[in-house]
C-alpha cells in the first residue's frame, strides 16, 4: 500500500470518528445547524471511501487499454465526491427550511457544542495534514479531500460561534439561517471541487509558471539544437505529460541528437517529479521560429 493510500484509509477511519461525535451532537440538540454539520461529514466518508479506491485504480501500471496509465482515476473520484458535496447542499436546505416551518425547542447546546467542537479540532488537524500531503505526493484525491474537510471546519466554527449566540439570546430562528449559509457554503465548494478536477480530465496545463520553468530548462540544455516548438503539457493526476519537437542540424547524427534528448530529459525530471517526456527530433528545414530558442 502506497503512503497516498494509507492516508486515504487513514482519513477513512478519522472521518467515522468525526462523523460519530457530530451526529450525537445533532441528535442531543436536534439542531439544524448541527445536522447539517454532520451531514457534510457524511459525504468526507463517502469521499475518502472513494479517494481511496481511486487511489488505488490510479496505482494500477499501464496496460493494453490504458497505455499512459490509471492515474486519471483521482480526477473522477474528486468530481464523485463534488457531486455529493452538492447533494449535501441541497439536503441541508432542505433541513433548514423544515425548521423553519415546523421549529421545535433545541436540546442542550452546551453538550452537542463541545462533541462538535472536538470534532472540528480533529478535523483541522487532519485536513492541514492532508493538504500537505496532497501538495506533497500531487494527488488531485488526496487534495479534494483536504479541500473538502477545511470547508468542514470553516462551516463548523461558523456554526458554533452562531449556536452561541442562540444559546445567549434564545433567538431560535438564527438555527435554520446557520443551516442556510452553511449549505450556501457547502454548495460552493462543491463546484469548485468539480471545476478543478474538470480541468484534470480536458487535460488542462499545469500553471504557467511552471509551463514556463520547463521551456526555460529546456533551452539551456538543449545545447547543439536550433529551437523546440509546438511544446505541450497536460496534468494526468500526479502525473504531467510533456512533448514538443526538437530542431536540431540537418547533418547531425541519431546519436547526437539523441544524447542532446536525453540531456534535457535528466534536467526536467531532475527539478519535477512524476514528468513523462516525449521528444520528437526534427531537421532544421522544420524549423518555425517562434518556438524556444536554444541557449
């Protein structure tokens, strides 16, 4: 089992533990807010269930249907759990507008407010550790997941500083309006997961900044070359695709050029990890001049 992995079934684990403490504290009180609080951890269950199958797919080696690999499968998994993240959005409405047509007295905030509040430190913790490792191992899976459980604690402290003020004031319909904007907010987030891990299956580039460091690394070591052009790049989970054609002298031998490949192969994929480079060598006569100058 891969370290993506472990974290995956690990989030699993941690996420039952979160969801357990949250859903006493909305059955104690039977408050909207809380509800919906537990139902938006529900779905990091659900999505960490999935990210880990996903990561799993993704870990497969490539094979006669799939010769550039499994590693799009994190992009689907991020866009299952947006869409049940959204699902979740639309419950929580409709749990806020239940009780508002039909309110009913609140348990014992107190108690449900400190279970929720243990359940937010955990989950602040978590969702820093996995943003670091999503960043750390380019897991799009991993990444969503941390995403989704920052959301969760940003909703949760929203919710009990709201809580607080019902539990001072006594002003019960300021539950239901929690519940509200916590789905306003859950719902957001949930296209936005989905808009990122859209742009992973269109194959999207990767930032500019870093399309831009690979065009500067390939024109100081493509020394002996004329130009590169028709430079391409595309994000496939943890992995970034990257071709272009090579210029090099009409009269140049295999294997000058070739050596000439292979020296600009070792500077990429010594600065960028999981790079998988394809090098097309032409003759001069192709060349457009408007590609990368060669140093």
């Amino acid at each position: 089992m891969t370290r993506a992995e472990r974290l995956a079934a690990t989030s699993i684990g941690i996420g039952c533990v979160v969801l357990g403490l949250k859903a006493a504290a909305w059955w104690l009180t039977q408050s909207a807010a809380l509800y919906s609080d537990a139902l938006e951890t529900t779905v990091n269950v659900a999505g960490s269930a999935i990210a880990f199958v996903a990561l799993r797919v993704a870990e497969r080696p490539a094979d006669a249907n799939h010769p550039y690999g499994h590693a799009k499968a994190e992009f689907f998994a991020a866009v299952i759990e947006g869409v049940l993240i959204v699902v979740a959005a639309l419950s929580i409405f409709r749990q806020a507008l239940e009780a508002v047509l039909v309110p009913h007295p609140l348990g014992p905030l107190p108690i449900g407010m400190g279970l929720n509040a243990a359940a937010t430190v955990v989950n602040a913790g978590w969702a820093w550790w996995l943003l670091r490792a999503g960043r750390q191992l380019r897991s799009p899976a991993l990444a969503a997941d941390g995403v989704h459980l920052q959301a969760d604690v940003v909703t949760s402290v929203g919710i009990l500083a709201g809580l607080g003020l019902v539990a001072l004031t006594g002003f019960r319909v300021l539950d239901p309006g929690l519940a509200a904007a916590t789905g306003v907010y859950v719902l957001w987030s949930g296209m936005r997961t989905i808009s990122a891990s859209v742009g992973g299956l269109m194959d999207a580039a990767p930032e500019p900044a870093v399309v831009q460091r690979i065009r500067d690394l390939v024109a100081e070591h493509a020394v002996g070359a004329l130009e590169a052009h028709d430079l391409r790049t595309r994000h496939a989970g943890r992995l970034t695709f990257l071709e272009f054609h090579l210029v090099v002298p009409g009269a140049m031998s295999v294997a000058e050029s070739h050596a000439i490949c292979d020296r600009i192969e070792a500077a990429l994929k010594h600065e960028m990890a999981h790079l998988m480079i394809t090098i097309h060598v032409e003759p001069e006569a192709k060349a457009k001049q408007h590609g990368v100058p060669v140093v």
